[in-house]
C-alpha cells in the first residue's frame, strides 16, 4: 500500500466517522454543502463536502463496491435525488434577510444560525448593496487615483524645481 493510497484511506475513514457523527446529532448523514464537524478526537470532517464527493462518484461510476456498501450502512444514506429541505421559520428568514441587507457575511449568519452558507444564500440571496466585488472595484479605484494624485503632485514639484534653479 502507498503513501498517497494510505492517506486517501485515512481521510475516507475519518469523513465517513464524521458522517455518523454528524447523523448522530442532526437525524440525517446528509449534511447540507459546506458543513463540518468536530469529532471526538479534534480532528475536523467536512461533511457536506464529503457527501457532495461521494454521491458524486457513485453517479459517475467511480465509486468501489466497498465503499458504497460502507456508506449505504449508514441509517439514512441515500443514493437517491435530495429534495430541497423546509422553508424555516419566516421570522428567522427575516432576520437573515435584515443581517444580509446591513452587509453581515454569509458565513456569521449561518454561524448564529447554526446552518450551512449555501442555506443562508438561498434565504437572503440578495448580497448586501455593495457587492465584496464592487467594493474591492472601488478601492482599486481609490488606490488608482490615489497614486495619480501623487504623480501629478511629483511632476508639479519637479517643474516648480526645475524653475527655480533657472
């Protein structure tokens, strides 16, 4: 066995162990996009990613016969099509709305939330008014103009030298 194949099975071992963590404590081994959690050990498993991976290699073919019979074990696992879960609560969804509008990041909202960013950004898909990409836009613009007012600054002195020493 190599390196790299003992490592891949590692990894395997330590996301599977936290897909029935997570089924443990949420019900379901179906962990939404983005989800992580915390074994016992410190060791941290990204769940959502790792369902997302697995569901994806077995639709493709890519999946062993061992590893979809591990993962098929688990209470709840399904190969099936996820549907979309409940809508929530409106006044919580109002809330994220509220938090989304006065620029709150995706990632605090679900953090207070306890939910993945993907569930907040289809609650509140609206960015805040200034979207992180024209804000970073805007202090490019700022940084431009900035350096264009120290040229011209520059190039107004040395002509006022030049004059001088004449």
């Amino acid at each position: 066995m190599t390196t790299e194949s003992h490592h891949y099975d590692a990894r395997w071992a330590t996301n599977v162990e936290g897909i029935k963590a997570w089924a443990d404590k949420n019900g379901s081994p179906m962990a939404p996009a983005g989800s992580t959690i915390r074994l016992r050990d410190g060791r941290t498993a990204n769940v959502g990613t790792f369902v997302a991976y697995a569901r994806s290699r077995y639709r493709k073919g890519l999946l062993d016969e061992r590893r979809i019979r591990e993962l098929s074990r688990i209470p709840g696992w399904t190969w099936d099509r996820l549907l979309p879960g409940p809508k929530g609560k409106e006044s919580r969804n109002e809330e994220i709305r509220r938090m989304r509008a006065q620029g709150v990041t995706l990632a605090e909202i679900a953090d207070k939330f306890e939910m993945s960013r993907q569930r907040v950004h289809q609650i509140a898909p609206d960015a805040p008014e200034e979207s992180r990409h024209e804000a970073h836009l805007e202090k490019r613009r700022k940084q431009r103009a900035k350096l264009n007012v120290e040229k011209v600054r520059a190039a107004m002195s040395a002509a006022k030298n030049r004059k001088v020493s004449r």
